[in-house]
C-alpha cells in the first residue's frame, strides 16, 4: 500500500479515539441535541458534492451532484438550525443555575 | 490566486474547521457551553465550505449556485417550522439527507473517473455507495414510523432473516466484486438498488419504541459514509469530519442501549415478535378503574410527595406548560413534587428533558430512574402523563414480554398511581400495559392538555 494510504489509517484511527472521548462524559440531557448536532457535522458531504458537482461533465455525475448539493445542504443548515433551537430551550436553565 | 496559494488556503481552512468540529463537540457535552458548541461547529462548517468552494476541482458553480441554496432553504425551512415534538422524525430526515448524499457522491465520483481507482479506492466507492444508500433509506423508515405513517409496530414476515441475509450477502458480494476492479457501472448500480432494499428491510422489523436507537446508529453509519467519500475524492476534511461523527455516534448508540438495559444486537436483530392480544381480551375480569379531575385534585393537593412522569403523550398533547402549571400550584400547597425522567421516555433520549426546559421546569426538579425507584414506595402519588412503556410492570415481571429487562419507572410501587391517557391504545412498543389495571391505579381519560387545564381549575377549588 501506498504512503498515503497509510495515512489515511492512522488518521483513521486518531479520529476514532477523538471521536469517542470528547463525547465520553455526556450527561443523557444532552444526548438529544448532541446527536443532532453530530447529525449536522457528518452534512460536511457537501463539500464532497461541492467537488463532484463541481467537476461533473457529462449528465448522470451532474444530475446525482445535484442532488448530493440539494441533500447535503439540507443536512448542514437544518441540521445546525435544529440543534440551535433545541439548545434555546435550555437557556433558562443555564440562567437559574448560574 | 495561484495554484500553490489556493491549495494552500483550502488546507488550512480544513485544518481549522477539524479544529473546530473537535471543540464544538467537546463544548456539546456540558450544558453551560453547549449553545458555544453548536456555533462553533457552524462556523467551521462555514469555513469548510467556502475555501472549498476555491478548490482546483472545482470548475464549474451553475449547479452549486442553484441547488446550495435550495438545499439550504428546504432545511431551514423545515428546521423552523418543525414542533419541537416531532424533533426526532426531523432529525431522522436530515440524516437521511447526509446519507443519500454520501451514496450520491461515491457514484458520482467513480463515473466520472471512469471507474480509475485502485482497490483501496473501489473498494471506498463500494462501502460508501451500500453505507449511505442504507442510512439514506432507513432513515425514510425511521421517518415513517416516528410520523406514523408507517405502523410502529415490527413488520415482520416468514423467512425474514433469511431473506435479509441473503441480500447483505449480494451487496457485500458486489461491493467485493467492485474493489477487485471488475465492476462496470452495471454493477454500482445493481449494489446502490441492493442497498437501498437492505436499508428498508433492516429499520422495518425494529418496533417504533426502539428507534432512537435506530436514529443513532443510522446517524453513525452516515458518518461512515461521508469519511469514505473522504477517501474516494482524497479529501482529509471529508475523513476526518466522517470519521468524528461515526464514533461519537457509535458511542452514543451504545449508552442508549445501556440505558434500556439491551444489546446493540438485540435491538437491532431481534424484532419485537408479534404483537399480542390485550391483556383485558385475554382476561375479562381486567378492569381499568377510571377517575374523575375532582378526585385527582384531591388526591394531588393532599399528598406530600408527587412524582411525575411525562412521556410522548404529554409531548403529543403539548402539555408541558400546563403540567408545569399544575406542578408550581403544588409547590405553593407545600407538596414535594419532582418530574422522573425515563432514560428513552419520548421518541429519543433527552426528549423530556428538552420539552420541560421549554416550559421552564428547573433542572434540580428532573429526578432520573434510579434515584426516583428508591424514592417511590414513599410517594402518595405517581402522576403519568402520556408515559406507557417506561412504567409497565411487564418489564419486571413477565419473562415473556418483549420489553422484558428494560429498566422502568415503578410506579405500581406507589400508594397511588394517576394515568393521564387519551384511551386505553396501546403504547410505542404496541403491548397493553398492566399497571392501568392495579387496584392502586386511576385512570383519567382525556386529551393530557386539557385534563391538566381543568385540574388546575379543580386545584384552586380543593
């Protein structure tokens, strides 16, 4: 295999470990919006239809980027939206504790 | 700008967006800094796409600048104007989206290529096309079956599994065939039709009640997706960012889970058998005693502990204002009142925890499942708004009860047990519940909205 091939593994596999403690200590109250906002980063596929719309010459490429666009879109601005709102909700919370 | 420039300018937008992705999620996991969490992670999103957008790649906008946009609409849109209880169906459409899209992309890519990748490559191409169109289509079902348009219950059929396997086993056969490097495009497309069948037929026999676990591990597997496409277009962000949310959200999926004492498998494989008959059909001595405001008034104003118990009924009725009312006229009466949260009460964990931070419940009042089962046997009264599954005493004592070993809320153990319900249906799990017939149990029918605006009347009164 090849150098970068490997690279990809060991990026891999630090972003497993990352992944999985930063989110280690979640209290259940915060599983809802912490699911949606994890739901709203993995719409980063955009930037993956960004490149394959924006590369695509013949028909079939165009029409799947264009539809890549329109879901990966839809999944990073509603995705971020709904977890704002959800996050609202707990603002007075915040406040009465503080 | 040159070319050396821009991919200069791309790459370290990546590398703070990584950065950002990493603080957002940790800021996620405290409720002081949460909000900060999801604006931080907004903006390196923000950041991620505009630099790629200056990509080398990147030739032609038309498409970009018609259909961003669009997307962008539809999901704000619909983010606005979704209720706050139908939060969990949304979220499931959104990861649908992403996986739909992921799929999308991995095929796009390998036409357009001309199908030049090496094994590692088409092998990429072949997960992400299965692992995405599977998200993308279980996640319609998970949609469906939260609307309920589709029926909660398991839909089950002879030969199931059987059939199930064999279909996974043709997918990863093609996905096979396509990493060795003699696919044709006949083939991606016969794996993206298998694994759309495959996502469908593996989210159908998993009952309603367990899909915030299915939501989750749909949302990780979206995550897998997108870290793939990373590999298939050479894109770090892509891999990183993918590969971030596939094990958070793995993670997740195994608390919750936890929390309802099962395996990840047996949520997953085991299906919910079949629906059986009611407990009162099976047994015409069962009665459920009915109550009337006036009585609950009395009952609630003289007690000296309450507890209560919301569930997807109080988030259906839009009750939380009005429990919380009632709740607060208690207090001033001198009761104990405390609200026990269920780890999966609602259609996704949190989901209580969400609906009474909008009515402005204080946190201190939330109590969680284990502290509240000790305090129970001292309670006069347990009042269960909307709550089914998560107090049906079958899940302790009836070893043949699909939801048999799932922690509950004991409220049979109470002096006093109050449903609120709008009639005896079933609940999520779609099994009848045999607390509504304890001789320690009323129930009060009626929209939960409404009944709680009448016993705040009826409170003032007592």
């Amino acid at each position: 295999m090849t150098r970068e091939v490997w690279l990809a593994l060991y990026v891999f596999a630090l972003a497993v470990f990352v992944g999985y403690e930063v989110i280690a200590r979640v209290p259940s109250a915060l599983h809802t919006p912490l699911m949606s906002a994890t739901n709203a980063i993995h719409g980063v596929v955009l930037l993956g239809a960004i490149l394959v719309a924006g590369a695509a010459t013949d028909l079939t490429s165009r029409i799947l980027g264009f539809v890549a666009l329109v879901f990966g879109a839809a999944n990073v601005f509603g995705g971020f939206a709904v977890t704002e709102r959800m996050l609202d909700l707990f603002r007075n919370e915040k406040r009465d504790r503080t | 700008m040159s070319l050396d420039l821009r991919e200069t300018v791309v790459n370290l937008g990546y590398l703070a967006a990584t950065v950002l992705f990493i603080l957002g999620l940790r800021f996620l996991s405290s409720p002081r800094t949460a909000r900060r969490g999801n604006r931080v992670a907004a903006v390196g999103m923000l950041i991620a796409i505009v630099v790629t957008l200056l990509d080398a790649d990147v030739v032609s906008y038309t498409l970009i600048a018609i259909a961003v946009p669009l997307g962008a609409a539809i999901g704000l849109v619909a983010a606005r104007r979704v209720a706050m209880t139908a939060m969990p169906q949304m979220v499931a459409l959104f990861n649908g989206c992403g996986g739909g899209a992921a799929a999308a992309v991995a095929v796009a890519e390998w036409l357009r290529s001309g199908a030049a990748f090496g094994p590692g490559g088409s092998a990429a191409v072949g997960l992400g096309t299965l692992i995405g169109a599977i998200s993308f289509s279980g996640s319609l079902v998970a949609f469906g079956k939260l609307q309920e348009l589709l029926p909660t219950r398991p839909l089950l059929f002879p030969l199931q599994r059987y059939v199930n396997a064999a279909v996974l086993l043709l997918a990863l056969g093609l996905v096979a065939w396509i990493a060795s490097g003699q696919g044709q495009a006949s083939s991606l497309w016969l794996l993206l039709a298998t694994a759309l069948v495959l996502g469908v037929a593996g989210t159908a026999p998993i009952g309603g009640g367990d899909m915030p676990v299915v939501i989750a591990v749909l949302n990780a597997m979206t995550g897998l997706a997108t870290a793939l496409t990373g590999v298939v277009l050479d894109n770090e962000m892509l891999l990183v960012a993918g590969v971030l949310v596939g094990a958070s959200g793995m993670l997740l999926t195994v608390l919750m889970s936890r929390a309802m004492n099962r395996s990840l498998g047996n949520v997953l494989f085991s299906g919910f058998g079949t629906a059986r008959a009611s407990l009162a059909a099976a047994d015409s001595t069962l009665v459920a005693r009915q109550t009337t405001v006036e009585d609950t008034a009395v009952a609630l104003a003289y007690a000296r502990r309450v507890v209560i118990v919301p569930g997807y009924g109080m988030a259906v009725a839009q009750a939380q204002h009005e429990l919380q009312a009632v709740a607060e006229s208690l207090i001033t009466r001198g009761v104990e009142v405390q609200y026990a949260i269920h780890p999966v009460a609602g259609r996704m964990p949190g989901h209580m925890n969400v609906l009474l931070a909008e009515a402005n419940v204080p946190y201190e009042r939330l109590v969680e499942m284990d502290q509240v089962n000790q305090l129970i046997p001292q309670t006069d009264v347990v009042l269960i708004v909307g709550a089914n599954d998560v107090v049906n005493p079958a899940a302790r004592e009836d070893a043949t009860s699909p939801i048999y070993g799932m922690p509950i809320i004991n409220a049979d153990r109470a002096q006093l047990a109050i449903v609120l319900k709008r009639g005896m249906s079933v609940g999520f799990a779609g099994i009848d519940n045999a607390l509504f017939y304890r001789d320690k149990t009323r129930m009060l029918f009626g929209d939960a909205r409404k009944s709680l605006q009448q016993l705040l009347e009826a409170l003032k009164a007592a």
